[in-house]
C-alpha cells in the first residue's frame, strides 16, 4: 500500500482512543481522533482528503453514533464505517445496516479483530 490508510475514530472514551492509537502506529495508518460527532462532522467538513474508515462509537453525548452515521451519509461521504459499542441493540444493528455500516463490534472488542477489519475494508 503506497498511501497512508487514513482513519476517524470518534469516541468520547479517552481510554477507547488510546487504546486505537496503539493499535494504529504502524506507518501505513494515519489516525485521526475526535471526542464527538459534532467534531467528527467538523473534520469531515474541512478535510478535502476522504477518510478511508471512520469507527464510530454508538453512545454519546449530543449525537449518537447513528445519527452521527446518517449525516455522514446525508453528506454523500461513502467512507466504510464500524460502529463499535457497548449498546448494539438489534434496533440500532438494523438501522446501522439500512445506512450502509460495514462491521459492528461490541465493546469490549478484540483489537486484531479491529485492526484486521479495518484492513479488509480499505483493501
């Protein structure tokens, strides 16, 4: 892979960004971490470079991270997505689904699992 493997993570847990940061030190990741959506938005907004995968917490202030998910999408912005969470309900699972989320991990998550994701999506 030539370029960086670009990646959002949006968690307002600073141990669960801390934990991504070390899974994605490798060269070919660049990480990029924000606290919430709103943030999340902001970065997306302002960035003419797409992300490749944006990981997605569900439960947080604000903006959950379905309608996180839905303004990302309402913005055209066709990034593969993982929702990652504790609270997975089958009511969120299916409207992740309808929104075109690629993979969905309860917290606490496997970190391989993660990263090898996270690989398999970009390929």
């Amino acid at each position: 892979m030539d370029a960086s493997l670009r990646i959002l993570a949006v968690d307002n847990e600073p141990s669960v960004t801390l934990s991504l940061k070390f899974v994605f030190t490798a060269p070919r990741y660049e990480l990029t971490c924000v606290d919430s959506g709103q943030a999340a938005l902001a970065k997306l907004d302002a960035n003419a470079n797409p992300f490749d995968v944006i990981i997605v917490d569900q439960k947080m202030p604000n903006l959950s991270g379905a309608e996180l998910v839905g303004a990302i999408r309402q913005r055209g912005i066709t990034s593969k997505i993982i929702a990652v969470s504790a609270h997975l309900s089958s009511e969120v699972r299916e409207a992740y689904a309808r929104m075109d989320v690629h993979e969905m991990f309860s917290k606490p998550f496997d970190v391989a699992e993660l990263r090898s994701a996270v690989d398999r999506l970009a390929a």
